[in-house]
C-alpha cells in the first residue's frame, strides 16, 4: 500500500471516523470481484444461501466489500446490501459474550481462572464445582453441548435453574464439546459480576466505546427493514428476532446468540482488536488482554491418531484457532490467525501476523434452513490477503 494511501486513510478516518473509512486497497479490485463472483455465484444459484457481504480488511481500513444475492426472497424479493443486518447466531460468543468477560478481566472485577461457582454457587453442584472460565471459554467443560430445549419453555429463571442442575456428560478438560450451554453461563457471569444484563454490558462497554451503531440484541424495530430474515416460525419470519431456540427462550439476549450486525460494525470490531494486538491504544481491550484472548490453548478431542497418539484442537478464549470447526480457515492463513462461525452462515476470521480479516455474512436459513455456506467461507477468506 502506498504511502499517499496511507496518509489518505489517517486523514478520512480523522476527519470523518471509521463510519466512511471505505478504502480499496487491493491492486486489482476488478480481478478480485471476478474471482469471488465465480466462487459465489454458482453457490448461490444452487441454493447454498440467497445472498451475503464480504468484507476484507486490515488494522486500518476496509481493502474491499461487495454484496451479492437477495437479503430475502420471501415473502417479496429484496437485494442484499452492504448494509444488511444480520442474525449473527455464534459470533455472538466471541464478540458479545468473551470480549465482555475479557473487558471484566482486565478491569479485576473477575479472574478466568476463578471457577464458575464464584460468581454463580448454584452451579457448583454435580461435580462442576471445579470448572473455570476459562474452561467454558475453550469449551472444555465436559458440559453438554445442548440441553434439552423444554428446558426453556419456563422462563429464564426456570431455564438457569435447570442449567445449574446439569450432570457433566464429560471429565473437565479432558474433552472438547462444542457447546452452547458453556457460553449461556459465561453470559449469566456477565451479568452477575456487572450487575447488568448481557445486552445491557455490551451496548455500553463494547458497543458504545467502538461506535458500533447497529450491532446489538434486541434490535430496533427501526432496523428490521435492513435485517436479513432467517426462516418462517409458524406464519412469521423471523427478521430482528433470535433464530436460535433457545436465546429464544432466554428472551433473545443469551451468551451463544442473540446479537445482530452488519459488516459495517465487525469491521470496525475487527480493525480495533488487530490494532490492539499491534499493541497500539485503542480503548477497549489493552494488548495484554487482547492477546491473552487469543493464546492457544490444546484441548483435547477425546480422539486419538493412527498411532495412538491423543489428538487436540486449538482453542482461544472464545476463539477457535484450528479445530474441527475450522472450515472457515483461510489456507493461506498464518498461526497466528483465530475466528468463529455462526449457525446461520457469518463467519469471521482475522490473522495479526499477516494484518488481515475476512468477513462473510449470508443468512444461509433463509427461506426454508436448508443452505450451507461454510465450505466456501475458507475459499473466500483466502483472498483477503492483498497480493
């Protein structure tokens, strides 16, 4: 990138903030939209998903972002926008729920290391009185992946009370699961160590300090006409309320889903946390923490190699780094590299050493839950990467 780029980027995002920042910097962007088009245009003539945003960029501005596709094609046909919204389902786990722990952490107000009962005794029964969370964060609780979805038709505190009861289906840190129910506690830790509901700490610790303008739970009605709707649920569509079932019954704000955004707002989330691990201020998290979240914990599978040897995923806090929910790993991405996906086909990956992100958001549910998107996410990260 050249240097009159670079003195073009500080004085736009100077004068005008990360709002406007749209800056491309890839040197053939005509060729990378080429590129991209025939990767995601069969995929969706195919049915895969109806439409999405992609979104690259670095510590410092967005290199390139294109919609492609319809954002809802019932009950009446409406073309995706860069500035669609959308259910975010499981980035709401490490851009909601982690980094509100992570903000916790660094301001002492609670440890990683702690366990769960701390903050929350009546979890500590039916032998999770030694679990952390951080064993939670790396999803290696032994927690079940769900719980029974009645559980939820009661009420939140009937809900919590049942999750609190829960048997162990695995020994601590000796498993990964996958699951939800770890980051539902993380959320009521939140909310018990703040004294704030999750959506309320978020809006005000991580949104509000970011600027993040349409990225939340329980979005604004004033919002539903830019939000992707997922699926139908009885005669409605589900457009700004939760598709998962069970944030559902938790009354849309939970610790695995709930949130909604756009690309516009992960890219500002994604630009602050790669400056931060270039240990630069940026008022959120400080470099330590930052890069505490995204230290590689080995967490075993539970699963052994052909020699015998045990196998392991690599974990963030909140973070995956390379496990078997890697698909939307860019092949050319660094080590260092971490990122999520979401249930109803977002995805986000960001690499430090090479100083990239990538974010593709579809609604992958939309009109009847039967797409699929995260095979191609992978494809698509990997020219993120300015030649």
């Amino acid at each position: 990138m050249s240097s009159r780029r670079n003195f073009l980027a500080a004085s736009l995002a100077a004068c005008c903030g990360e709002w406007l920042l749209r800056l491309p910097a890839h040197a053939d962007e005509q060729a990378l939209q080429e590129k991209l088009t025939a990767l995601i245009q069969p995929a969706i003539a195919a049915g895969g998903f109806p439409g999405c945003v992609v979104q690259f960029g670095n510590s410092r501005e967005v290199t390139f972002e294109q919609a492609w596709g319809r954002r809802q094609v019932e009950p009446v046909s409406e073309a995706m926008t860069t500035d669609t919204i959308f259910d975010l389902a499981s980035l709401t786990k490490p851009i909601a729920t982690a980094t509100s722990v992570m903000v916790l952490s660094q301001t002492g107000r609670l440890s990683v290391d702690a366990t769960v009962a701390t903050f929350w005794p009546e979890f500590g029964v039916q032998g999770k009185e030694v679990l952390t969370l951080r064993d939670l964060l790396c999803h290696r609780s032994g927690l079940i992946a769900d719980n029974p979805i009645g559980d939820y038709q009661h009420g939140r505190d009937e809900a919590l009370a049942r999750i609190a009861g829960l048997k162990l289906v695995a020994a601590p840190r000796q498993k990964m699961i996958y699951s939800d129910v770890n980051f539902i506690v993380l959320g009521e830790i939140v909310a018990r160590v703040s004294g704030t509901p999750l959506h309320e700490y978020f809006r005000a610790e991580i949104a509000g300090p970011l600027d993040l303008r349409e990225t939340g739970f329980l979005p604004d009605e004033t919002l539903t006409p830019r939000i992707a709707p997922t699926e139908k649920l009885g005669e409605t569509w589900l457009r700004g309320r939760v598709h998962d079932p069970r944030a559902a019954g938790l009354g849309g704000v939970a610790g695995h889903a709930g949130l909604f955004g756009s690309s516009h707002d992960l890219g500002i989330y994604a630009r602050n946390l790669l400056r931060t691990l270039q240990q630069e201020e940026t008022g959120l998290l400080n470099a330590a923490t930052a890069r505490a979240m995204i230290a590689p914990q080995r967490v075993p599978t539970g699963r052994t190699d052909e020699t015998g040897e045990n196998q392991y995923a690599v974990r963030g806090l909140g973070w995956d780094i390379r496990s078997g929910f890697s698909r939307n790993r860019p092949a050319n991405a660094s080590e260092t590299s971490f990122g999520h996906t979401g249930f109803t086909g977002t995805s986000i990956w960001l690499d430090p050493e090479q100083d990239y992100y990538a974010l593709l958001l579809a609604n992958r549910l939309h009109p009847q839950g039967k797409g699929s998107i995260h095979p191609l996410s992978g494809q698509i990260g990997s020219f993120a990467k300015p030649m």
